[in-house]
C-alpha cells in the first residue's frame, strides 16, 4: 500500500491531472481532470496487490471517483509507458500471472463459454445503449455529418465491409460472427445469400427475428457453430470485430480457415481492433481488467501480426485498409452517454450498483484508448496474392 501511494502521489505531480483527498486538499495540477479519493486506504491496497486490475476495482466499489473518468483515463492511456517508473516495473510478475489457462481461447467449447460470458447477458441490456442496427462494433461518420445518428454511421460501416469483400448480388457470403445479425441482413438486401455463424445462442435467435422482420430469412441461414467447424465455398467472406476473440494461437487457423472457403477471385473483409505491435509483444501474455470483467480470453492484434500470419500461413494478403478508430471513439461516448442516461432501465434488469459502474468503466476506458491512439481499429480489404 505504501509503495502504491508514492507511485499515485508522484504520477499526479508529473502528468496533467490531480488527486483530492478526502479533507478535500488536493495535489497534481487542477486544470487537468481530477481523481477523487473516497475511501484511500481500500484503493492503495487493491492498487498495490493488483495493479491496474486492482485500479478498476477500486472504481467499481466506490473507493474512488471522478466526474471526468474517461479525462483520467485518457492521462493514463496517453502516459502509459511512464505511469511506473523502469525499476519497480518488474514487480509486476508479482500480480500478474497471466490469462487463466481455461479462458485462453482454445476449443470451440472454450471460446463458446468466453462468448456466452460477455454477449448473453442480455440482449436487453445491449439493446439499452446500442441504436437500432443493433451494431456493437465501431461505426464510421461522415465528417461533414457531427450530428449524423448512429444507426447512419453503423450501416456506412457495414456497407464499406461488405464493398472491400466485393459483395454483390447472386454471391453466397460467409459472416463469421453473426452479432444480432445486421451485417447479414445487409448483405441479403443486396442479393447475396448469407451463411452467418456464431457462438451465441441468445444472439442468434434475436438475430433470427430480425431478419425474419426485415423480410430476407429466405436468404440467411444462422448457425450455432465455430468457424474452424464451417464448410463450403463462398464468392466472400466477411468478419466484424470478431478475431479479437480467437487468440493469438489461433490466428493462423483463423486465416486457413478463411483462405480455404473462399472460392478463387473470392474477397474478405475484416474489421479488426488493433494495437501498436510494440504494446501487443509487452502485454500478449497480460491478464487485464477487461479480461477479467469484459472479454476473457481476448487478444487484440496488430497490424503487423495480421500481415505475418497472412504471409507465412495463407495465399492471402491486405490489399486495401481504412482506420476508424477516432469513429470508435465518438462511438463509444454515445454508446456510454445513452447508457448512464438509461441507468435506471439497467437496474430495473436485474443488474447491480457494481455491474453498472463496471460497465461505465468498460465504456469509458476503451474510448480513453481509442481517443489517445492507443487502440485503432482498421477495416482490412484481404485477397489472394
């Protein structure tokens, strides 16, 4: 505990924001956003014994507060290499020991159980804070549009996937990763017959519904099924969003996979989160907060990881990329905004004081990552070499 109150009380005098104690004195510079302490001996304690984990801990029971938290969060993000200083940073073998060996995504029935942990939920829940294309994936905004609506911005996101796999009428295209089906529902209004797979029971009976209600279930079939179980031959393949859950030892079957159903001439777009190679070789065998709470077992790539695991294990490379990881930023401040203004509605589901400020953590943190550069996310053109 002692050490951690140094390390706060040093980071707070270098970086632009500031800490308020109890008594109400406060350190660290007052033009920058403020970390309130509200029970300081409980948040020094987790911070010590589990660093950053112990951090989004301290949040989620009330030890400490802020009224900018993704301002806080931002600073941290933006200063991450120097928040500890280079001795004491291999102190943290002492509380990180990594992912836990069953939720490293593996088999079908461990990715199956890492899916159902953060997607089923709720539908409810999700369908609280997202718009009506029921997208939980960045969108893409026209930059001449500020207050263009979400759902505009989701269905420009889809379209720009489904343009880089060059689908068309008459084509059978393979969606790994269903979500609540909007993607496919998407490529069915354009002519094309959708194979869709996911491991979601609860997504894909909403995501069934859904089709059924928008008049084009004749041409979407949805499968309960891992993607290394998929057969057949498709004129396109696409995947939102959804490799970040297959782990870095499975990304090379992940890639197979793709490049054996995809018929000659055939086209995959992916959209992908992405990180800094450097940060994806330090963190890799990291055990997280998100992970702990949000994604087990998940894995965020780097662009160089996409582009070696395609070089040395497919005949596919990327032939056209776009980044829209600013748009995940704005993204994720409505989806948070339309969240805490729903507050009420969560509860009323059945989830807890705790469960609600995790999430708002969850939410203002990945916009924090994304706003600072951190984290990117790229829609990825891939063909054959």
């Amino acid at each position: 505990m002692t050490v951690a109150r140094g390390l706060v009380r040093s980071a707070v005098k270098r970086l632009p924001m500031h800490l308020v104690w109890p008594d109400g004195s406060v350190e660290g510079d007052t033009n920058g956003p403020g970390l309130r302490l509200i029970r300081p001996e409980a948040f020094f304690t987790r911070l010590g014994r589990q660093g950053l984990i112990g951090f989004g801990e301290g949040w989620m029971v009330g030890d400490w507060d802020s009224d900018d938290l993704v301002g806080v969060l931002r600073v941290m993000v933006d200063h991450i290499e120097e928040l500890v200083p280079r001795p004491l940073r291999n102190l943290r073998r002492l509380y990180d020991r990594g992912q836990p060996r069953e939720e490293v995504a593996a088999d079908a029935e461990v990715s199956q159980e890492n899916v159902h942990r953060h997607y089923d939920l709720s539908n409810d829940l999700f369908a609280l804070f997202l718009d009506e294309s029921m997208m939980y994936s960045a969108a893409w905004f026209d930059p001449q549009r500020p207050e263009e609506p979400l759902v505009d911005a989701q269905h420009r996101k889809i379209d720009g996937i489904l343009d880089l796999a060059g689908v068309r009428a008459g084509q059978h295209v393979l969606e790994i990763g269903t979500g609540w089906g909007e993607a496919a529902i998407r490529a069915a209004r354009r002519g094309a017959r959708v194979t869709t797979l996911t491991l979601s029971v609860e997504q894909a009976e909403l995501a069934r519904a859904r089709a059924e209600r928008a008049g084009v279930s004749d041409r979407i079939t949805i499968d309960v099924r891992d993607y290394r179980e998929a057969a057949g031959s498709y004129d396109a393949v696409i995947s939102i969003e959804m490799i970040e859950a297959v782990g870095e030892r499975f990304w090379p079957e992940y890639f197979r996979t793709v490049d054996r159903l995809l018929v000659p001439g055939g086209r995959f777009g992916l959209q992908s989160i992405t990180m800094p190679h450097h940060r994806l070789e330090a963190t890799k065998s990291s055990y997280t907060w998100i992970h702990k709470y949000v994604f087990p077992g998940g894995l965020i790539p780097s662009l160089e990881a996409v582009d070696e695991t395609l070089a040395r294990h497919t005949t596919m490379q990327v032939v056209e990329r776009r980044s829209i990881g600013l748009d995940y930023a704005e993204t994720l401040r409505r989806w948070r905004a339309t969240f805490l203004a729903r507050e009420e509605e969560v509860r009323a589901l059945g989830f807890d004081e705790t469960f609600v400020r995790m999430w708002d953590f969850y939410l203002a943190y990945s916009e924090a990552g994304f706003a600072s550069h951190y984290l990117d996310d790229y829609q990825l053109g891939i063909a054959r070499r």
